[in-house]
C-alpha cells in the first residue's frame, strides 16, 4: 500500500511539474505577441487582460468576490506589473525587458522584511550585488537597440512583480487565480481610454487572442493548479523556463537580437538568483519566485 501511495505522489508531482512547464512556456510567448500587435501598449494590455478575465471567471470560486486589502493591494501590484511590462517590452528589446522583470526577488529581499516579517540574510544581499551588477550591463551603450526608458520600465515591471508576489503570499489561503483576476480588472479600468483609440487589424487581433487566451489567462488557469503540488523552489527553477525562450521566440518572428553585453548581463542576472535560490532558507518562503 506504502509502494501504491508513492506511486500516485509521484504521478500528481510529475503531472504538477509538466503543468509548470507548460505555463512558462505559453509565457514565454509574450514577447513575440507583443511585438507582432500594432496597437499602443496600454491597449494591447487592456485588450489582453479583458480577454484573460473572460477566460479565467469560469474558474473562480465565490470567495474570489470578497475584497480583502491584500487582494486590492495584490491587484493593483499585477495591474501595474502587465502595463509596466508590455510598455517595455514595446521601447526594448524583448530579452531586456523580459530579464529586468525577473530581477524581481531582489526587491523581495529589501521590502519581504517589512511586509512579510523575513530579513534578507548576507547571501540575499550578496546576490543584490551581483544583480545590480548584471543591470548595469543592460544600460552600457544603449543596450540590444532598445532604449533606456525601456529598460526603466522592465526594472519598474520587476518591482511589481515583486509586490504581486509579496501580496499573494499575505493571502494564505486565497487562489492565485483571484489575484489575477482583480489585478486584470484594475487594468481594463486603466487602459479604457486606450483600447478604443484605434481598431486593430485582422493579424492584431489574432495576436490579443493569443496573448488573452493562451499566454495570460490558460497559462495562469494551469499555473493555478500546478502550484498546488510543488514547492516555490520547484516552481521558480522551471519558470527560469520562460525568460530563456522568449528572446527565442522573438529572434526567430522579427529578428530582434540583444548585444552581447546584454546576454552577458541577463546571465548574470539570473545565475545570481539560481545560486541564491540553491540554498532555500529555514522557513519556506516565495523571495525566489517570479
């Protein structure tokens, strides 16, 4: 019986993991559908988060419709992550903005000891150093042809990526789909008077489904049930996933390349966070996940 209940621990684990990967692998498609819609980046985020929340409803519970503070404040932290991050990735390259949201636990580091009671150790500053270190490489000679207010905005993106985390983790019992959920309402109501500004063609259309549909909101339905059974470790190490494919995927649709000093920053970047999060700390906590 021990042997039978092993085995089905197993499977849910293993299916959990696939489910990660899948969902970091239709995020990884972001940059690409971005950059592929011909529309101003407030309304691509709106058009997108419109669609997304459309998607998603079916799956909430009743619970997803009593306000909390931390839901409100969680909601606008995801609101201004997707605006901040589409409005980048429309001024840079899509590897610059993609690897400066992912800078994010640094920022958990410095703000997780006031809002959620964890002081950062020695190693997490450690690891601040280097990060700072990899960022400066993005902004020597005005990185990949992007500019430099793009690559502001991907640092901004990866603060509220940060606070979208801190404020999901306050909800302890609360669904991750809620959070989502309240955040892309918060940025429907910013984006109103951009959505109707211009009709987008057919092929822009075709791109804001596929962003609605399967790069924000299945990837968050998916995202939702994968993190059920498997650590914050566990899901950090396979989102890595999705900033290795998206410049990828970018390369391959319009050809955008980043500069050597780029790829060199964004691997630093992210092999300072790894090495950091090889060694999890006492009580489980999520300052590794983006």
């Amino acid at each position: 019986m021990e042997a039978n209940k092993l085995g089905k621990f197993n499977d849910v684990r293993l299916v959990a993991i696939l489910l990660q990967i899948a969902a970091a692998v239709l995020w990884s498609f972001g940059g690409m559908l971005i950059k592929l819609v011909e529309l101003h980046p407030i309304a691509i985020t709106g058009i997108r988060s419109t669609i997304a929340a459309l998607v998603i409803l079916p799956f909430l519970k009743r619970s997803a419709f009593k306000l909390t503070r931390d839901k409100i404040f969680g909601g606008i932290a995801y609101a201004s992550m997707v605006l901040l991050f589409v409005s980048a990735t429309k001024s840079t390259t899509a590897a610059n903005a993609i690897l400066l949201q992912y800078t994010s636990p640094i920022y958990i580091a410095i703000f997780g000891g006031w809002l959620l009671k964890e002081r950062a150790k020695l190693k997490d500053w450690i690891t601040i150093v280097f990060v700072i270190g990899g960022m400066v490489l993005f902004f020597i000679g005005d990185i990949g042809g992007g500019s430099i207010k793009g690559n502001i905005l991907g640092i901004l993106s990866g603060v509220a990526l940060a606070f979208n985390t801190i404020f999901m983790r306050r909800q302890k019992h609360a669904d991750p789909l809620e959070n989502v959920f309240w955040g892309s309402i918060i940025t429907i109501l910013a984006s109103l008077p951009f959505m109707f500004r211009t009709m987008p063609s057919t092929s822009s259309w075709i791109g804001l489904m596929l962003l609605g549909v399967f790069q924000l909101g299945l990837s968050y339905v998916i995202y939702a049930k994968a993190i059920k059974n498997i650590t914050a470790l566990e899901s950090t190490f396979i989102s890595l996933v999705e900033p290795l494919l998206n410049p990828i995927w970018v390369f391959l649709s319009v050809g955008e390349v980043p500069t050597p000093l780029s790829i060199v920053g964004g691997l630093v970047v992210l092999i300072s966070i790894t090495l950091n999060c090889l060694q999890p700390k006492k009580v489980t906590t999520n300052s590794c996940s983006i």
